[in-house]
C-alpha cells in the first residue's frame, strides 16, 4: 500500500502539473530527477552515474542488438515499489518534459521498452519490483502485476491448483505488462483464446497521473489496453484475469519429420486441418533447414488422442512412444526448455547476451499450394537462413470478432507465421538480417494482404516507425504499421488515445497517435 507521505507527494506534484502546460520550454533534466528525488527513495533511482545503472538496464535486455555502445539510454531508471512511485514519475516526467517509457519483462523485439531509436531524453520506468501475483482459487482468477513473469504467474497458479491455468505465451521469461499490451498466445490458443480475452480488469497510470481501474478508465481506454500496443496509454500496473480449467493430465508430442520423411506434403495438409482440429488439441511447428518439429498439446490422455491422430493426420505416424503425459505445469517447461527442465527453471530470469535476433510476422488466411512449401523449404536451405515458426489458429481465438479486441487476427486466420534469424557477435549480421527480409518479400504472395497483417508482440520496426508532426504524432505514417498489426481497430485505438493522452506524452517509435473527435 501506499505510504500517506508518497499519496501527499502525488497530490502536490499532480497539482502542479495542472499549473503549468507541457511545453518544451520547461525540460529539465536535473530538475526533472530533484522531482523524483522527492516523490521515491533514492534507493529506487538509478542514474547514468550510478554503478548499478548498466547491470539493471541490461538486467532483463534479451537481444544484444537493442544494447550497444550506441544505443540511446534512459537518463534515469526507477524500479517502482508501489503505485504512486509510478504516478509520481509520470508527474515528474510532465512537469519537465521527459518522456517515460515502462519495461515489464523486456523481451519487446525492437527494445522500446529501454532504448530509443532517435537522440531523446527519457526515463524508464522498469517493473522488475512490481510482481506479485494472488490466486483466487475459488472465483477462478488472478491479480496479477506487470513486473511479474509468465512462469512466475503460471508456478503461482500450480502452487494453488494442478487444474487451473492462464493461457498465455510459452517463453516463461515474457512480462506480463508487454505481453498482455499486445495479445499473448501459446499452446492454449485454440482452447481458450489469446491472453487478453481472460482479462476482466486492470490499473491504469494513465498521462495525469491519475491511478485508474476499468470503471474509471472508460470502456474505449480499457479495450485499448487489451492488445492495443504497450505504452500508448499508460503504465498498466496490474491485470486480473479469468484462470482455465485443464485435465489433470495432458500429453504433449515433439515429432521431427525431414524433407526425405514427406514433411512438405504433411504441412500442405497441417495447414488447413490443424485449425480445423477439435480445440483441445493444439499443433504448431518449428521449421528450419531440411525438416519440421511438430510440438503439441492434448488437453487430454495419450489413449484418446492416439485415435483422433490416426483418423484425422495420420502422417504424422504419432505412436505411443512419442505421447509424454504430464500435468500441465510440467508442460511449460517441457515444451519451450527441453525435456529435461524443471518446474523451477520456469522462474529463472537470467538472460544471456550471446545471440543477435530479428524477427518479424506474418497472417495466412488462404492454404499455401504444395510448390509454396517445396519452395520455403528451398528458403530455409540458404546460407545464413533462419527458422520460421506457425502457430495455427481456428477454436476460441478465432471466433470472437475482430473488433472484439485491438488484436484483430481472428476469423479466418489459418495460422500466425514468425520468422526469425540469429547471429553472433563474430558477425554484423547483415546476411541473416537481409535473408529475413528476402524471404519476407518472397512470402508476400502467399500471406494476408490489404493490409498484410502483423503480430504486435513481434514488433518490426522495419514496416514502418512514427513520424512527429508539431509535437503530435503523425496519423498517417502510423497507419502503415498500424494496420497491419490492428487492421480498421487502428482508428478506435487513436480515437482512445486521443481520450486517455491528447498530448502524445505516452509515445515511442510505434505508439498509437492520439485522435481527438470533433464535438
Ligand atoms: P517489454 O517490457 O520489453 O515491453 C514490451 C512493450 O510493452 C514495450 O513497448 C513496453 O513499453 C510495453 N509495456 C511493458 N510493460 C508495460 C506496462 N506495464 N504497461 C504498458 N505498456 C507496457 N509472444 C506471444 O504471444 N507468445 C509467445 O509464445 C511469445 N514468445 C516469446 C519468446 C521470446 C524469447 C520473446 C523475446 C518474445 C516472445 N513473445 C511471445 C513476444 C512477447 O509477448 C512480447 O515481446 C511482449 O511484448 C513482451 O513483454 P515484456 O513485458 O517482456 O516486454
């Protein structure tokens, strides 16, 4: 709870950023952090200067492309403990013109979250502090904050019921804050949706300063928040969400078949049955050069899914060797860790900064012909190729309607494509980044378009980046990424912006510009 001397020092910086405009003239650095020096102890800010600062910025930073000598730090990190830390520093932030941007887990793949891509002054403010999570067993739900992880939230969940999950995305190490501003889906998508569809409410900080639940915050704020894109709204502080029922027991497979095997008659079949399938059962596929990993999850017993694999994909020749039954907190582990990691593993947050990556997404709606694949495959078989991963829609996802949520890949969708490639330091990438985008534009033919459609938690800054016009960003160079990620939900999005943050204050290279409606 907050301290009665941190809600005085709110209520005295929020009456003084209602004194005074947000005007250029006023930025300042050192007045800006003498600001936050009175709202938060000490303790919780790291300046430039201060030995921590590099080891707590790169503490949660996956991709040493987003952390070089050049990269444009914060002028100041401040890890909140309680919510009028944050209202605070939003205050603060108004009051001298510095920019916040707010880092969950860190894993955003163009690094908003703790850089910048232009020459600006900011503060990060970083949740890493903020991440309990309380089960609610009986009413089936969970509080949850930003700062905390996925495997955080999903051991929090076992530790209370073997029964009850969150379905949401399978790298444990994800943030709850960002993953849940854009969507979130993993091995439970066909079943029961996308992360944000098992939201019931959240807390908002909002460009005021202002500390709001789902009632304050309005209906368009609150669908906003649900997908719309981290950061364009506010500082989410904490979500609660509807938990699922899984069996006690669910099988899970791993099944390689190699170009020799017939894997590309068994994709030009998987695409159009796996998002047809019954939605308790869940297959996605990992491809690289020469051959495909089939990894799944049963929400049930090997003996009732080996008959339904016989009937409806027998190519897959699955057997009974391949079924590994286990509980579904096992599963987390065992699908994104390998098959030897523990329940643990799941709540370790170390990262490593030893591959370079770069990703970008696309949406299939219409079944790719059986040359398309012979001819991925020839993609995948280049020097310096990297891996494409497909994760099928059809079930829950795809039967609510697209302007349910700012996600808008629903109805139609027959699977998600990521497309990533790796590096090393020994190298500057260019050859694997320019195969990403080769094959991007070799892609074209064969996934949605008008627009082509994105997924926002793959960020790309390569299909388009903000432009500021005034001190407002610009609608129109925003639409060209911002409908591929949102489809025709872009404009309600800049219409809630325009709502919650008519000044722009909340913006980064990819924010949602604010639209304000004509009385
Ligand atoms: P980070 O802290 O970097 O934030 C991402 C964005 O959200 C930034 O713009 C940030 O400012 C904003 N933000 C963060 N916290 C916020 C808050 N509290 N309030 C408002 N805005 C906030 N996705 C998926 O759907 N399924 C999956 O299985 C995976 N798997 C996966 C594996 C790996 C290794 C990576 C690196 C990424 C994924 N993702 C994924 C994508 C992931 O969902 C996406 O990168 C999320 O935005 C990450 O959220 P973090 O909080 O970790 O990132």
């Amino acid at each position: 709870m907050a301290s009665s001397r941190s809600l005085a020092l709110v209520a005295l910086l929020y009456s003084l950023l209602s004194c005074y405009a947000f005007v250029a003239s006023l930025a300042s650095s050192d007045g800006f952090l003498q600001c936050l020096s009175a709202a938060i102890p000490k303790q919780l800010l790291y300046t430039q200067s201060s030995p921590s600062f590099t080891p707590v910025l790169v503490s949660s930073v996956r991709n040493p492309r987003l952390f070089t000598p050049t990269t444009v730090r914060p002028l100041v990190i401040i890890t909140p403990t309680i919510a009028s830390h944050v209202q605070s520093a939003v205050i603060c932030g108004r009051h001298h013109v510095v920019r916040i941007r707010v880092r969950s887990g860190g894993h955003d793949y163009e690094g908003l979250s703790y850089r910048s891509e232009r020459s600006e002054v900011f503060a990060v403010v970083d949740l890493n502090m903020m991440r309990s999570v309380h089960v609610n067993q009986g009413a089936g739900t969970a509080s949850i904050d930003s700062g905390a992880t996925l495997g955080e939230v999903y051991y929090a969940i076992s530790k209370v019921s073997k029964e009850l999950a969150f379905a949401a995305g399978l790298c444990p190490t994800i943030g709850v804050g960002g993953h849940l501003s854009g969507g979130g889906f993993g091995m439970l998508l066909r079943k029961y949706g996308a992360a944000i569809d098992s939201v019931l409410d959240a807390t908002l900080v909002d460009a005021e300063g202002r500390l709001l639940d789902k009632k304050a915050m309005g209906k368009d704020v609150f669908w906003a928040i649900r997908g719309g894109g981290g950061e364009s709204f506010g500082i989410v502080l904490s979500w609660k969400v509807k938990l699922v029922p899984v069996p006690p027991k669910v099988t899970m497979f791993k099944l390689r078949k190699t170009i020799d095997e017939g894997v590309v008659d068994i994709l030009t079949k998987w695409q159009v049955l796996a998002p047809a399938l019954p939605e308790d059962l869940f297959i996605r596929v990992v491809m690289q050069k020469g051959e495909a990993e089939f990894q799944s999850m049963y929400l049930g017993t090997c003996d009732k899914l080996l008959p339904l694999m016989g009937s409806r994909f027998p190519e897959l020749g699955l057997n009974q060797a391949h079924c590994k039954e286990m509980t579904w907190i096992q599963s987390v582990p065992y699908i994104y860790l390998g098959n030897t990691a523990t329940v643990e593993d799941i709540l370790n947050r170390t990262t490593s900064l030893d591959t370079f990556n770069k990703a970008t997404s696309d949406y299939v709606r219409q079944a790719i012909p059986k040359d398309g694949w012979v001819k991925i495959f020839a993609f995948l078989a280049k020097p310096n190729a990297g891996i494409m991963i497909t994760d099928p829609y059809g079930g829950k996802i795809s039967s609510l309607p697209e302007s349910a949520t700012p996600f808008p890949h629903r109805g139609g969708v027959l699977f998600n494509i990521q497309y990533m490639n790796f590096w090393s330091a020994a190298t500057d990438g260019s050859a694997q980044t320019k195969w990403l985008k080769d094959f991007y534009a070799f892609m074209g033919p064969y996934v949605s378009n008008n627009p082509r459609q994105a997924y926002v938690n793959y960020r790309d800054l390569d299909l388009g980046e903000n432009v500021v016009v005034g001190n407002v960003t610009s609608y129109k160079a925003a639409k060209v990424w911002g409908e591929k990620y949102y489809k025709s939900n872009f404009n309600r999005l800049a219409f809630a912006k325009g709502k919650i943050d008519p000044d722009d204050y909340f913006r980064n290279e990819q924010s949602i510009p604010p639209m304000v409606a004509r009385k």
